[in-house]
C-alpha cells in the first residue's frame, strides 16, 4: 500500500454524512496542479459545477493560455450481472443522473491526492487521483478489495478542448480517435494531442457528444451554465483483488507510465514539503499549519517569463486567476520564505526585476500570459517588502547588490512621477496615483461606467506601503554601505504628512485624501496596513485606535470585511450576476488575506503573540468547508460569512502562513 510516509497534517476527511449529501458533497472541491500551470478540479461528489472543473487543464499556446482538455472519466463497475455507477452528473433541468455520490463511503485527502472509497456490502472500491509534479499528466487509479470473483470497470472518457473560462458547443467536426501501444490518441482539429495510458484494457472506440452538463456553480455567478463533453470511448479494466488498474492522460509526448511509481512520487513529494526546512514552517507548526504548505505549493508554478527566461511565479487563485504582480508580491513572504523555499524567492524577485518598466511592476499578463500590463501602484511597493522578507531570511548581499540599481531607479520614479498619475506631490510628501477609467489599487472596482469605490488620490494603504518601502530602502542601502540619508529623510517627510490620515473622531483613519470628492472618511481595511506592516508611520496611540476600529467594525472569523456595516453602501452579501458580485466586491465582503494583517497589529499594539495567532485558527475549521485544504477568496460580510470567489487564494493562505511564522518567531525570544 502506498501512503504517505510520516505523520499526516490535519485530516480531511468524510464520511456517508457528507458524501451522500448532494448539497454538501458538490461545494466541497478539492484541487492538483503540476506546479507547470496546470491543474486538476473536481468535487467530492465527483460531478462537474464549474467550468473549471476537469480531469486536466493545461497551457496550450502561452503560459495562461488553459484548456480543459479531459473533463472526466465515469466509471461503472460491473459483476455477477449488476453494476454501480461511480461517477455523477447533474444535467439540464437540475436532473442528477447517475446517483453514484450514494455509493461513496468516504472522501480524504491523503496530502493532496483525493481518495474516494466506494462500498457495496462486503466489497470496497478506492479511487485515488493525482498529478505528475512538471508534467500536463493526470492519473486516476482504481484497486478493489473484499471481492475474489471476476470484476470488471468500464471507464467512459469525456474529453474536450476548449477554453477554461468558456463553454463548448457542438461542433460538424470532432477528435481523432486511435488506438495506440500506451492506450488511446486523440487529436483535434487544431493539432492538439491528447494520449490516454492504461493498466492491461481493452477498448471500445466511441465517439458521442454528451449535451447538457449543467455548471450549477456557473448558473448561481450569472454565467453560461451548460456545457457539452465528447466521449472519445471506453476503457474496460478487468480489475484483480487488491491490485491497482488504472489510466493517466497527458499532453506530454511521452511519459514513464507507471502507476504505483508515479503515486509514490507524488506522496514523497507531499511528505517532503510537510516536513519543511531549518529556520521555516516544519513538521513541529499545528496540523492545519502544516495542511497550508501544501496548499502553498499549488500556487507556486515555474514557466518562460514574458522576458523569455525561464523562472518562477505564484498564480494568484484557482480556478480561474493568472500570474498577477500585486499578488504575487503580497505572497512571496508567506509562500516562499516561510516555508523554506528562499530559492523561489530569488526566482521570483529576479524574474520580475526584468519586468520592471517606469519603476512599476506588472499587474497581470494578458495575451495568453506573455503581455505585461502595467495598471497598478501597489505591486511596485510590496516589492520592496518581499525584498525585505527575503534578505531578511537568507542575508544574500550578493543578489541585493545585482538588483539594488533597479530599486533606486523605481523610487526615482516615484519622486518624478510615473504612467497613470503616480508619483509623489512635493508638498508633502504622500504618494498620489489614479486617472479615470484605471484601477490602480486592490480594492478599486468599477462595473460599467459605475465607479463602485473611486480611490483617485492619495490611498491610505499606498502611503503606508510608501513610507514602508522608503524605510525598506534606507536599510537595504545601509546593508549594502550605499548613502542612506535621502531615503531616511522623505520618509521622516511622509511619516509627518501621514498623520492627516487620522480621523479627528479617534475612529481610525481616512481611507483617502485629496480625492475628487474629497477626503474620504469610509470605514475601510486599508488603513491596517498601516500597523501592520514592518515599518509604521503611526505612533503608539494612533496604532492602537487603527486595531480598534478595524476590531470592532471590520472584524470577521475569515478576515476583514471591505467596509463597515453601518456604512449606507455596505453589502453584506456576494452572489447574483457579475454585475450584482461586482457592486459587493470591495463594499463589504470579507478579505481573508486581511486577517493575517490584523493579527500581526494587534500583536503590535498588545504584544501578545499567543492571542495575536488565535485570531487565525478559525480558518484551520475553512479547510475543510470549501477548497479542500486551501483558503478561499472571499467570505459574506454577513454571519454566518459563506466561502465564495475563489475556492484557493494565494495570499489568503501566504498571508496567514506569514502571520503564524512571524508570530511563532516572536513567541520564542
């Protein structure tokens, strides 16, 4: 038997309860990546209600570029004349057709492989699926036990081809079918190939367009719903007791296929990553700590950069975000430093290093992933913190001084002004940034021509991250022997100038000056950046009045709602259409990111790092409501604070990783 070979973390695990409960088996997910871009999604009841949702999705053309390509395999097992399907599927109308969750005994997550087990009197059925770590392979894998006579497992194979954010329709043309020494070829009319592998098989070619999957995920976002898989044949395993039989589908031009090889690399790769590294998160941290580590290997992926270097980069969420800068430069610390993986790190930093342009980074890529685009004022300011996480960790002067040029030209920019009306105002200091129809911070939305939360001014989080970065560089200059003063002196200037932030009511801070309306008094997460980061610009008492109005107002189990409920424009929930979801997006609903945040300015302002982690530890009970062993996105601002948007968030689970480990640091002088 393969099983992971040390102490499990934290147990996901399911019984009839959850499994044969529809409802409650379809809204739990669980995910794979290949750590290339790829991924595999599905739910615990094995019916697809996302588009997302697949056997394997992959880069095509470019580094975003995805497609699902297999969707499932359902499979029906058949002995002594009867059969049960394993597999279910809900269709046009809300018809569940077959019921094969019944069947289900119960769903864990060995690591990160998916593990159901199926039970029919005496007999058990387990299917295990996993990727191939650097590999567009997914494997699927079926062992049967408690039955001696003759068994037999027919594996319907749904393929497509078609954009991960669309729906495919019905085409005059369809794939090429043939069979092949590893099993089966599909190839499509765009010159994709597709190679299914199996266990000893035999095969049924076949090709149907099954119609009318209905995307229940897709239907309550507002989003087309119905999508259609083409059935390319089937695969039938003559299974024997106790051994496993199996199939892997890859778009690689060859694979080394064996399954118990493949899994066992799978398991000590997961086992490997829990144990962590000297002077990181290891296998000491609580088990839903632990469980994070994992979580943070998904977003982690390497890939050509838009500057045709081959390096590394965090995906921002799954199933449906690219590579963003603000993103990734927010989870770098949590991601990557806390966890050991300092070589990530370096990656990453250079990797952008190159992308830099007017002293900004990219906010996202477009064009298949290889477009850099540029509409953002906050990633070039977490860059220089992930910089101070890194030297932080690993003291490498050597790689500081390659790149040191590159930051003082960014803060150059900033002085001077860069695109968008980003740039420091002479009279005091403070960094302003915005133009109409650019949404340059993390919290702007816009929906049409409705502005939902115009920011064009002077944000409060990007003056804290300004002041944040000053002083960053002042020390990164004196590390290094560089002059020092001029950077020490603008942040003495901002700090001075920060202070008309403060509320003349005690309540906080504005979340923004100088805007086109005015000052801007709303009751916002923003400002907690502004303690809890690693330089201040507050003193002791504003500190303290910041976590108290974010304490009071703002405070959630998951995170920090986006804006007071006693605001008129609060929404306290986040459902309907894309217009509907939106509107709420940044006007109420809760940022698990956030928390992370707040527990590191309360330990700032009380000192006490033991109570300061506890702000955390509901989100070890999150792992097991949603993204299975992952955070989500965003919570409703409303109790009971349902999951939603993304089911795995980079820097929902970085930001909590960082806020435990640097906790965990300070628990220990």
């Amino acid at each position: 038997m393969v099983e992971l070979p040390m102490p499990m973390p934290m147990p996901i695990r399911f019984g009839r309860a959850v499994c044969g409960d529809l409802k409650q088996a379809e809204c739990r997910e669980w995910l794979l990546t290949n750590g290339s871009g790829a991924y595999a999604a599905g739910t615990v009841a094995s019916s697809l209600t996302r588009r997302y949702h697949g056997l394997l999705i992959a880069p095509l053309t470019g580094a975003l570029d995805h497609h699902l390509m297999m969707a499932k395999g359902d499979a029906t097992l058949r002995l002594d004349g009867r059969e049960w399907p394993l597999f279910t599927n809900r269709w046009y109308g809300d018809v569940i057709e077959p019921h094969g969750y019944r069947y289900l005994e119960s769903f864990r997550l060995l690591g990160r492989m998916p593990v159901w087990r199926f039970a029919f009197g005496q007999m058990n059925l387990e299917m295990r699926i996993w990727m191939e770590h650097g590999q567009a392979t997914t494997y699927v894998a079926y062992r049967l036990s408690g039955w001696n006579g003759k068994a037999e497992l027919n594996v319907n194979m749904l393929a497509n081809r078609r954009d991960h954010h669309g729906n495919m329709h019905i085409r005059d043309t369809t794939a090429s079918v043939t069979e092949s020494d590893c099993g089966m070829c599909i190839e499509w009319p765009e010159g994709d190939r597709l190679s299914i592998h199996t266990t000893e098989a035999a095969f049924e070619p076949w090709q149907h367009w099954y119609e009318g999957f209905l995307l229940s995920r897709e239907e309550q976002r507002g989003l087309a719903s119905l999508d259609n898989n083409l059935s390319v044949g089937r695969v039938i395993f003559r299974l024997q007791q106790g051994e496993w039989a199996g199939f892997a589908v890859s778009l690689e031009n060859r694979i080394d296929f064996d399954i118990e090889s493949s899994m066992k690399r799978f398991i000590e790769r997961d086992a490997k990553l829990i144990k962590g590294s000297k002077g990181s998160i290891d296998s000491t941290a609580p088990d839903w700590i632990r469980r994070l580590l994992l979580s943070a290997d998904d977003f982690l992926i390497e890939r050509t950069l838009p500057s045709n270097h081959t390096g590394h980069s965090i995906i921002a969420g799954y199933p449906w975000f690219g590579d963003w800068g603000r993103d990734t430069m927010i989870s770098l610390p949590g991601l990557t430093v806390a966890t050991g993986r300092t070589d990530i790190a370096r990656s990453i930093l250079l990797g952008y290093a190159e992308l830099v342009d007017q002293g900004q980074l990219p906010n996202r890529f477009v064009g298949a992933g290889e477009q850099a685009e540029y509409n953002t004022v906050d990633a070039a300011l977490w860059y220089f913190e992930a910089w101070r996480a890194y030297i932080d960790a690993t003291q490498d002067d050597k790689l500081l001084k390659q790149c040191f040029t590159i930051l003082e030209e960014m803060i150059g920019w900033h002085l001077k002004g860069t695109r968008y009306g980003i740039g420091m105002d002479p009279d005091d200091h403070l960094l302003r940034a915005g133009e109409p129809g650019v949404q340059l911070t993390w919290m702007d939305a816009m929906v049409g021509e409705w502005v939902v939360t115009p920011r064009i001014g002077k944000p409060v989080e990007i003056n804290a991250l300004w002041y944040n970065a000053l002083t960053v560089m002042a020390d990164l200059a004196t590390r290094l022997g560089r002059p020092d003063q001029p950077y020490r002196d603008i942040a003495i200037a901002v700090g001075d100038s920060f202070k008309r932030f403060l509320r003349e009511d005690g309540q906080g801070l504005y979340d923004l000056l100088d805007g086109p309306a005015g000052d801007d008094a709303s009751i916002r997460p923003n400002q907690i950046l502004a303690v809890s980061l690693s330089h201040t610009p507050l003193d002791e008492a504003a500190c303290r009045s910041v976590v108290e109005v974010c304490g009071n107002e703002l405070l959630c189990s998951y995170g920090l709602r986006s804006l007071s409920p006693r605001d008129k424009s609060y929404r306290g929930h986040y459902r309907g259409g894309v217009a509907d979801r939106d509107g709420a997006y940044h006007q109420g609903t809760v940022w698990a990111w956030l928390l992370g945040h707040y527990a590191l300015a309360e330990y700032r302002v009380k000192g006490d790092a033991e109570a300061a982690q506890q702000r955390l530890e509901p989100l070890a009970d999150h792992l097991l409501d949603a993204g299975l062993g992952s955070i989500s996105e965003i919570f409703d601002g409303d109790p009971p604070h349902r999951a939603t948007g993304a089911p795995a968030q980079a820097w929902s689970v970085a930001c909590t990783l960082d806020a435990w480990w640097r906790l965990e640091q300070a628990k220990r002088v």
